[in-house]
C-alpha cells in the first residue's frame, strides 16, 4: 500500500497533498526578484510498490480521475540507421513526441487534470511558452476542463493554434513568458481555478516521472544515461523523480546519470551548476520550448544534479537544428528544435563514451509544432515545373 505527501525540496517540511498548496510557504515567502523558485515541492512517495504496476498506480490521484486519453506508454526503440551512424548498439529513442498532443508536457497535464476532476474543479489556468497549454488545453477538452491560456507573443503560431482547436481561452502577454506566468497567477488569485504552471504546481513534476518508469520497464533495466533537453528544469526534475522512486522501491541498484542538455543561448540550469549562483541572463535560441531567463526549477534541477553525479551540456543553434535534420533523414523522427537538443548533446558527448552505453534521447516534441524553426536548413522549391525535362538531371 502506498502513500504520498508533499515535501519541501528545501527545507524538509512535510503537508498534505491540497488544492490551493503549490509551494513551501515559509521557504517561498525568501524569494527575490530575478531567482527561481522557492520552496518547490514534491510528492513524496512511501511503502511498498504492488506485485505488477503500470506508472499510473505510482501517482497520488487514483486512476478513475484520469480523462480517457492514451498519454503515455510511448515507444522506446532503436534505430539501426541512427545506431550504425553513432557507433552505439545501444542508442534508445524515448519518442513523446508521440503523445496525443505531441508533447511530453501530456504527462503532467493528465495528472493536474485527474486532480481538479477529483477535487471538483472546473477551470485550469496556465502560462506557457507553447507545449504545456496546447497539452493543458487538449488533455482539459478530454476531461471536460475549462483552461485559461496566457502565452508570450511569440509562442509559434502552430501551438496557440492547436491550444485554440481544443477550446482554450487563449490571452496573449506582450512581453515574454513571465510575464504570462505573472499574469496567469494573478488570475488564478483573482478568480480561482487549478494553476498548473510548471514548477510552481507540484504535480507538474510527479507527472513526468511516469516517463522514467516506462524507459525502466521498456528495457527491461536501468539505462546508464538519458539525455534530457533542459530550460525551466522540470522535466529533468521529474525524470530523476522516476528514477529516485524506483531506487526507493528497492527495483533498481542505482539512478542513471541524467545529462542535461541546453542551449547555449539558454544555459542558465548550467551556469548554476558550475557557479553555484543564478544570475539573469536574457535567453535566446532557436529552441523556443527551452528559452528560459530564469529557470523556474532551477533549484531543485542543480540539486538533483548534484546530489545524483549528473552533468549539463550546452550546444548551439547551428548543432541543435542539425541534430534536427539527422534525426529526421536517418531515423525518421521529426522532432521539434528542443527536442532534438537531447541528440545535439549525445552528438556532442559521444567521443568521450564507451560506444556500449546504454543511452536513451528523450524526444519531448513533435517538428510539426515549429515548422519555421526547421525551414532553417532546409531547401524549400521555389520553382513549381510542368514537364520534367525542367529538371536538370544528371543520370
């Protein structure tokens, strides 16, 4: 039998799992202006696992609150045309690109739903730089969820659109993402409903785990790295939250080494790692889904790096989006740039490895949700023919 609380990643203190407690209230309360966040907290998770369980009976909503929509269980598999071309017989695609909106962000987004469902709320709010409100927006169509969107301007026009297709009321911030995160609390404040921005609610990170659980069952053991691509923090956080419970379980020896993988225009997570402060840098790069100024997870992120010997590595634009394209023309995934951040950083590692690593890419995002970030290195036609002797073929 499990059972599950919260706990402060700071300070230890221990609450129950409530609507409305999103951070520590003592530890939030030091924040300062320009810092990630404090006092962010998560679900802690005691007893014993059952005889056969699938990653949902390890998260503290019970499964009748779920929405009838298939997150999750995404393929974990080999390409020999990837493994042929990196030297490794044990390269693994993690593709949650797959789920029903594309995104790895479904993950979490299944688990605030099943929560409001339980706690009969009617209306999500949240901030988003893409990803996590077309994944809001879609999983709350299925649960039967009213979502309030706040999105920055500059959010690729391909998610506000998909976030709009599913029924959410979409707000645009004309700034940047925090603003959109400041604003989407002060409507939650003002007029109620579940937050669900990233960090800040809880469940966002025990969501996610459920992507570590899999990769264990999928292969059968443990990988030796998984490569995550990192902006806010969160996904690292809950992917080593996956792994962390299984260890707690007593169904694995060890945590993987988790590298974090960024880029280098948004490389705040790395440069806490090595300076042990974080300071505010505008972030720019290719990779919307990662361009943070400040992580909102950045705390927890570097502790968990620290205390599980992980690492961070940083890459540029011109790297990410032709990790973009060899994925695309040698595996046939087409991921998004943030996605394909995961395999720039493998690419960029692989040298210094022994080629039988058990690796694993997390593919968090579909390259359908940002074509123009694609069009970067690739030749588009530009002259339409009507016979082929047009073409200037050499045979």
């Amino acid at each position: 039998m499990l059972s599950f609380d919260y706990l402060c990643s700071e300070c230890g203190q221990d609450f129950d799992i409530v609507p409305g407690l999103m951070l520590c209230p003592q530890c939030s309360s030091v924040k300062k202006a320009d810092e990630p966040l404090r006092g962010v907290l998560e679900v802690r998770l005691q007893g014993k696992a059952p005889s056969s369980f699938g990653s949902l009976d390890l998260l503290p909503v019970e499964r009748e609150h779920f929405p009838d929509l298939p997150v999750g269980n995404t393929p974990l598999w080999k390409s020999s045309r990837l493994c042929e071309a990196s030297g490794f017989r044990s390269l693994y695609l993690k593709d949650d690109g797959l789920n029903p909106t594309g995104s790895f962000k479904d993950r979490a987004s299944m688990l605030v739903a099943a929560f409001a469902r339980k706690h009969g709320i009617q209306e999500v709010v949240v901030a988003s730089t893409g990803n996590a409100g077309s994944s809001m927006s879609g999983v709350g169509a299925a649960a039967g969820l009213k979502v309030k969107l706040f999105l920055p301007q500059t959010a690729p026009p391909a998610k506000m659109i998909q976030a709009l297709q599913y029924g959410a009321d979409v707000i645009m911030a004309e700034k940047n993402y925090d603003q959109a995160f400041a604003l989407s609390l002060e409507y939650s404040d003002r007029y109620g409903g579940l937050n669900r921005n990233t960090a800040y609610n809880p469940l966002t990170i025990e969501g996610k785990k459920t992507v570590s659980i899999e990769m264990w069952q999928q292969l059968g053991s443990c990988p030796d790295r998984v490569y995550v691509s990192v902006g806010d923090g969160v996904i690292l956080s809950g992917v080593y939250k996956g792994f962390r419970d299984l260890h707690q379980l007593g169904l694995i020896d060890k945590v993987p080494v988790i590298v974090g993988v960024q880029a280098e225009g948004s490389d705040a997570i790395t440069r806490a790692l090595e300076t042990g402060q974080f300071d505010v840098k505008a972030s720019k790069t290719i990779a919307d889904s990662i361009s943070v100024d400040v992580p909102s997870n950045g705390y927890l992120a570097v502790k968990n790096l620290k205390t599980y010997q992980g690492c961070c590595v940083t890459v540029s634009d011109d790297e990410i989006l032709k990790a973009q394209h060899e994925l695309s023309s040698t595996a046939g995934v087409f991921a998004e740039p943030a996605s394909a951040t995961a395999y720039a950083g493998f690419l960029k590692e692989k040298s210094s490895l022994d080629p039988k690593t058990v690796c694993v890419l997390l593919l968090t995002g579909n390259g359908l949700k940002d074509v123009k970030a694609a069009s970067n290195i690739i030749n588009i036609p530009k002259h339409p023919i009507n016979s082929l002797d047009e073409l200037n073929l050499n045979h």
